[in-house]
C-alpha cells in the first residue's frame, strides 16, 4: 500500500494500493463500511470467487460487491479487522487481482481515464479528475455560500408543504388512511422547495420550515375532516359548503370523543414524523452552519498520511 489518509471527521478512508485509488466509506445503515474502487468496464472477472476465497481467510470481507456504473462496492467490516496487519493485505490483495485483470481505473464522476486522484468537498468524497473537482468544488462554494433570496425561499418552503398538505387531504378524505407519515414528506418538501427558490438553509430557515410544517399537518388533518363531515351532510341531502362544515360541523364534531381521539391521534402521528424529519435536517444543517467550506485534493503534497 503506498499511501493512506483517515478523514477522521466523516470517517472515510483514502488510499493508494498496487496504483489504484480507494475509498472505504461508513455504512450506517447496515452498520458497516463500504470499499470502492473505481475501474473501466467492472465486469467480473471472476471477482466474486476470488472475495469467497479471501473471506475464508480474512472474515472482515465481504463475500459479494455490487457493480453500479464504474464502481466496484465491496462491504468491509474494519471492526473485524486488524488495521495494522491484516488491513493492508486485504487491500493489497483485492487491487493486486485487479491489476492482474488489466482493470483501468476511471473517474467516478465521468468515467474518464486521466488525471485522476481522490478529492474531497465537504463531506463527500471521491475519485476524479482535476478539471472535474475544479467544476464540482465551484458549483458546491456557490450553492454552500448562496444564502439566496429568503423571501422567494420561504414561499417555495409554503408550496412544498401546501403539495404536503393536499396530499394528505386526498388520502384522507378518499382512502381514509393514517396519513401520519406524510407529515415527514411535508417538512422535506418544505426544505427542498427553500433550496431551490432561496439558496442553502439558514438556521432561521431551518427553524420557520419546521414550525410551518407543524402548522401544515394541523391545518391538512382539519381541512381533510372539514370536508369528510361536509360529504356525509351533503350525501344525506344537505347542502353544506365548506365554510359551514368548517365553522358549525367540526366544532359540535369535535364534542365528540371518538371523533376528537382519530383527529388528535393523526395530528399526534404526523407532528411525530414532523419533528423526527425536521430534527434530523436541522442537526445537519446546524453542524454545517458551523464550519467553512471544504475542498481540497487528498493526496497533496502537503498532506500527512498514517
């Protein structure tokens, strides 16, 4: 292995093995890391019977790899393994059957052959040409400083959850399911639609999406009963608007127990998805709000490496 560097602050790995570039990234979700490898055309080649003849030896990799584009993605499990001793072999021996193989290392944005090295923005990264992390760190700096035009983000924030909101009125009213889990898709599409009108996410932002989506899901679960009472009323010959229903049915509605515990508990649902979506954007959000831009080569000469 000729060079490895520790990005300990998002615990990724890079490195250089037999002339290849790799990266072993976290995997939260499977509670394990992932190493990839990007080469040209990553047919097989056997790779498969070679990773079930290394596990035998080593436990900590993984018997199979998926292959999406140009990466090789093979699941490691570093707590598994002897970062000193065995590590080094493991890496070693996978680049080593590549490079037997013939396999071209490409860049994992483009594909291309040329001027590659592993570069790093922000959190993110990954293996590519000069020209392409050029391109990629400037689009990044402008949309991680772009503070944008607050007010047209706020009112793309209102149309995300308004879409939020109509959503779950639909549901309701024609499906009579529990539409609590719509409350997570408001408060994403009310950050998604500030993104995209009024520039990266504020802490105030942040902040205001959460509270209006919190409003969102009380007004989508009173609007949706509005017009279910007004339905029943109309269907028994009545003629009920909507301003009627609003005003006169769902308040004496309400007196009712069992129908206040469906409103309360769909309200209840959706403001526990809410706060667990907007609580998760908002930590991400804050820690980035914190620290500058980041985007440099990994392998630079003034590096250190362990």
């Amino acid at each position: 292995m000729e060079k490895l560097e520790y990005m300990r602050d998002i615990n990724v790995i890079a490195g250089i093995s037999n002339g290849y570039y790799f990266i072993i990234k976290p995997n939260p979700q499977q509670n394990t890391s992932t190493l990839q490898i990007n080469i040209k055309d990553n047919v097989s080649w056997g790779l498969k019977d070679f990773l079930k003849d290394l596990y035998k030896e080593h436990k900590g990799i993984g018997r199979r790899y998926t292959a999406p584009k140009t990466s090789i993605l093979i699941p490691i499990h570093l707590k598994e393994i002897d970062m000193d001793l065995e590590f080094p072999v493991i890496i070693d021996s996978i680049t080593e059957f590549l490079n037997e193989k013939g396999a071209v290392q490409v860049s994992a944005i483009s594909g291309q052959e040329h001027d590659l090295d592993v570069y790093r923005i922000n959190d993110n990264v990954e293996i590519m040409s000069s020209s392409e992390f050029s391109e990629q760190s400037q689009k990044e700096e402008s949309f991680y400083n772009n503070k944008g035009n607050p007010i047209l983000g706020y009112l793309g924030a209102i149309g995300g959850i308004a879409i939020g909101v109509i959503a779950w009125v639909v549901i309701s009213v024609n499906f009579n399911y529990i539409v609590g889990l719509i409350g997570l898709l408001m408060v994403f599409l009310g950050y998604k639609g500030y993104e995209k009108f009024g520039g990266r996410l504020t802490r105030t932002a942040v902040i205001m999406i959460f509270l209006l989506s919190i409003a969102g899901v009380i007004i989508a679960e009173v609007v949706s009963t509005t017009i279910a009472l007004g339905n029943v009323f109309n269907e028994l010959g009545y003629s009920i608007t909507f301003w009627e229903s609003l005003t006169e049915l769902f308040p004496f509605a309400m007196s009712d127990s069992e129908i206040a515990v469906e409103v309360y508990k769909n309200i209840g649902f959706g403001l526990l998805f809410t706060v667990l979506a907007g609580f998760g954007v908002a930590r991400q959000s804050f820690q980035e709000t914190k620290r500058d831009f980041l985007a440099y080569q990994v392998f630079r000469q003034d590096a250190t490496f362990e």
